[in-house]
C-alpha cells in the first residue's frame, strides 16, 4: 500500500471525483456534456470521448490536489493515457490518488435491493490495477426498499469482496447506494449503519475500508462511521441530487467529504472554450470542496 496515497485518503482536504462513469451511465454523461447519441457509432467511440472529456478535466487547471484528494476511474480510462502517462501515473504526479471501479454492474432488483453481479474475473483486474499503480477500488449496490433482508445481503457481499480486495492490499470504496427517492430512506440508513458496524467490528487493524454513501436524511446519521477505527473515510455520492442541493446536504455531514459524479460534471460542456470550461470547473470544484471540508 502506497503510505502517501494512505496519508491523503486518510488526511487530504479536498474530495474525490467520481470519473467512472462506465456502460450504463456513459450515453447520459456524454449527453450532459453536450454529445449526442448520432455522434458515435459504436461503443469505442464512444468511449474515446468520453475520455476526451475526462482528459479535459484531469489535465485542467483547476483540477488540483488543493482541492480534489482523489479520482476514481473506469477499467479502460486506467488503461488509457493522458499526456502520455498512464491515467493513474498522471493523478498520481499532480498528487491525487487513483482508484478503481471494479464492479460489472447491478443485478436485478431483488428483496428491495440491487446486488453486484458477479465478478469472476476480479483478481485478474485487481493484479492488473496494481500494475497500473491503482491505490483503493470502488463497487456500488443499490438500496431501494426498506427490506431488513435485502440490506443485510447487500452489506454481506460488499464486506466479502471488500476483503478479497484487501487481500490483495488495495483499499476497497464500500458502495452500498440508497436511492435518493427510497420511501423509508431514513430507516433504511439506520438498518444500513449498523449492518455496516456489525461488519467493520469482525475487521482486523490491517484491514482498513473506506465508504461511499449516499447523504443521509438525517444530518451526521453516519457519525459512528467516521469515527470507526477501520474506516480510512466516509466519502457522499451525489446520487442525482442538483450540485447545490448535494453540497447543501453534505455541509450538514461532519467528516464526510465528497465523492461526486454526475454534481461534478453537471455545467461542463464539449463546445465551451477552455476558458469557459475552466472556469466552470474551477466554480464546481470550489463549491464541492467547501461543502467537504469548510463545513458550515
């Protein structure tokens, strides 16, 4: 484990950006962005814009490890390269730490919930992450019910994959999503809090996770979390929230920062000139951050 890496996922003030938008998700992203459908005829070229537009935010200059302590990529954007370096050398010499999304998506909808599908392949793509100099990974379950059963499962299978993870000494992103409009949501978090203690109490001081969860509706819901000794961070997805609404609901959080996808790149467009560009980025990131860390 890369002890400076450690030491920003721990310490760093900032937010990690959430640039690992992947199948599902990339047609919506390019759409926000300005690209249309009729612009790309198959899947790589879709997926070479879509790095286009990551390249354009990574290599900005706004992009800075002031502000942002981490980012988290898609398989193939770890594969690609920005000013030839391999994406995750790149962040890491401007001092922003690379993670990896390593799951193949949701199952179907099940007791309340959506499961990861399986990963068969996942140790193959975790040696490959650590070749490629990859410090943490990240995987999302979808919470949509109040089902006791449906949460517990949910946790279960992230905790056992998050150990295969650790095993291999990356430091897993523990996803289990709430959807935002989940009746029930604030129960829903207080059944998913402590399963997720239940399971942070069996681990060893060498088996550190972080989470990524979706803002509680409670303010500070989470505050057993932060302060759990084996928890690196708790870090917020956007979840579909406005930017402004997210970062009005983070603020309310103590100790947890932002892990923002679709809040980040929200006002970003293709046919804005760099300047224009820049300087909408720069406004996103100040807001993201200041709700991170400078709490109100």
């Amino acid at each position: 484990m890369h002890k400076e890496h450690l030491e920003i996922a721990k310490n760093g003030k900032g937010f990690i950006a959430a640039l690992d938008q992947s199948g599902g998700s990339t047609p919506k992203a390019l759409k926000s962005y300005g690209v249309d459908e009729s612009e790309y005829s198959n899947e790589q070229e879709m997926f070479d814009l879509v790095h286009e537009m990551r390249s354009r935010i990574i290599t900005s200059p706004a992009f800075t490890s002031d502000k942002v302590v981490g980012a988290i990529l898609f398989e193939r954007t770890m594969d690609s390269k920005i000013d030839g370096k391999y994406t995750a050398d790149y962040l890491s010499d401007i001092g922003v730490v690379p993670y990896l999304k390593v799951d193949k998506g949701l199952a179907d909808l099940e007791n309340g919930v959506q499961l990861m599908k399986p990963m068969p392949e996942l140790d193959t793509l975790l040696d490959r992450a650590i070749e490629r100099n990859i410090f943490g990974t990240k995987m999302r379950s979808n919470i949509m019910e109040l089902n006791e059963e449906g949460i517990k499962e949910v946790v279960k299978q992230q905790f056992e994959i998050g150990k295969q993870i650790i095993a291999k000494g990356l430091v897993p992103i523990i996803e289990p999503e709430v959807n935002i409009d989940a009746k029930d949501k604030e129960q829903i978090e207080e059944v998913l809090k402590n399963e997720i203690l239940k399971e942070l109490d069996q681990l060893s001081e060498d088996q550190p996770v972080m989470l990524k969860l979706t803002i509680p509706t409670k303010p500070n819901a989470y505050k057993e979390l932060v302060d759990h000794p084996r928890v690196i961070r708790v870090v917020a997805l956007s979840g579909g929230y406005s930017r402004e609404d997210a970062n009005e609901k983070l603020a309310q959080n103590e100790g947890v920062i932002a892990s923002f996808s679709r809040a980040l790149i929200n006002d970003l467009r293709k046919s804005q000139s760099d300047e224009e560009f820049n300087k909408n980025l720069q406004d996103t990131i100040d807001s993201i951050y200041d709700a991170s860390v400078n709490k109100k």
